[in-house]
C-alpha cells in the first residue's frame, strides 16, 4: 500500500521569503500525486496535482511543485509568502487504480509579519 | 460549483449514543470517502464506496459503519460512540475517472463525552 512522509509537522516563515514543503512517497509503478490546502475551519481544497508529463507542476495561488521519481518526492514551493498562506498543508497519492487517496500527517505553514 | 455538504458542522454526543453523519453531492460523483482528522495523523480513510450500496473498509474502519442508498448521498454511522472517536469526519467525492481530485465537505466537528 502507498504511504506518505511529510518531514516538518510546522515551518515557521517570514512573509514574502520562499518555503519549500516536503513530501516523500513509497514507491509505485505508477503514481498520481496532489498537494490539498486546508484554511482554518474549512475544508481542504486541491492546490495541484502531478499525473504525468511535466514534472513540474503548477498549482493555484502561486504554488508549485516539482515530481522527483529517482527521490520518489513531490515537494512544495512557493517564492514568496503571504500572511494568507497560513494554513495546513497535506500531500496525498492515489491508490487503488487512482481513486482512493492516501494523505500525509499534514504540515503547517505559520507565515509571521 | 461543486458542492459537497455535511449536514453539521459541530456535534456534541454523549458515550453510547448511536451517531449520523451525513454527507450530500451535487457532482454525480461515484466515488465517496468518509475520512478522519486528527492533529499529527492527517487524514484517515474510515470507508468508501464507488458506487450505490456498495463499499469497501478504509483504513480505520472499526467502530463504523456506512450507508448509502442513494448516489448522492453517503452515511457514517458511529453504533456506540466512545469518546475516542472525538475527532474532525471529513467526507469527499470524485469522478469514477482515474486520477480525478476528491472534492471535500467542510467537515464535521464531532465531541463525545
């Protein structure tokens, strides 16, 4: 079965710095992978997904991410923070032919003015 | 819009009580996915169903069950809630298609005492 590592439960960041959120999968013959944010009190919502192609990928709210295979890694980035971005952050993998997800314990991103 | 809506919000039961959550898509979605929040743990799959009257145990199914009759609709049932089932249920949708996003309610804040 697919597992998932997300390596910092939180980072702390300054607004407008960079942060990379890491993400590392078990591996697969073939993989599909999604990074979902989810705002305080709300649900979560797709930022973007890799299933094949271009291994870097481009996400909403000027967040992307980059599908290292040899790494099995599907890291976040973002140049430049905003205050709006604080939020949890969880990095999933399909299972069972692509339908079932499998999520990481979630990071927490805290941007601080 | 794509709409995914659990019925509460927050819930407070007491131990032993028989539980409902309730979950309703407007996408004509087949699959659907009940899954538990806890803090450290990210989500965890408790059941699912690809189609109606059918499912499948999760990863955590004990101390739940499922219902759904009709396709849009997909219930957990808690038979004797304990108290370690206090936790955030999150139920989602997708598309019977491969590597399609899960679409998420807001969630249901669950305490039991």
């Amino acid at each position: 079965a697919q597992s998932v590592t997300q390596l910092d439960s939180q980072v702390p960041v300054f607004e407008e710095a960079p942060v990379e959120l890491r993400c590392n999968y078990s591996s697969s013959v073939s993989v599909y992978l999604f990074w979902y944010v989810q705002y305080p009190n709300q649900g979560l919502q797709l930022l973007l997904k890799y299933l094949s192609g271009s291994t870097l990928v481009k996400g909403i709210n000027g967040f992307e991410a980059e599908f290292n295979k040899s790494q099995t890694s599907f890291h976040l980035r973002k140049p430049s923070v905003h205050i709006s971005d604080t939020a949890e952050y969880f990095c999933a993998v399909s299972d069972w032919g692509g339908n079932k997800l499998v999520f990481g314990a979630g990071t927490i991103l805290r941007v601080k003015s | 819009d794509v709409k995914v809506t659990q019925s509460s919000r927050y819930l407070v039961k007491r131990t032993g009580e028989k539980v409902f959550l309730e979950c309703v898509q407007d996408m004509d979605h087949e699959n659907m996915f009940w899954y538990r929040q806890d803090p450290g743990l990210g989500l965890r799959l408790i059941y699912f169903s690809y189609d109606v009257k059918m499912k499948e145990k999760g990863d955590i199914p004990e101390g739940y069950s499922v219902s759904r009759e009709k396709k849009e609709r997909f219930s957990l049932i808690l038979e004797s809630a304990s108290t370690n089932q206090t936790s955030m249920y999150l139920c989602a949708s997708s598309t019977g298609a491969l590597n399609t996003e899960a679409f998420f309610g807001q969630g249901t804040r669950l305490t039991v005492v």
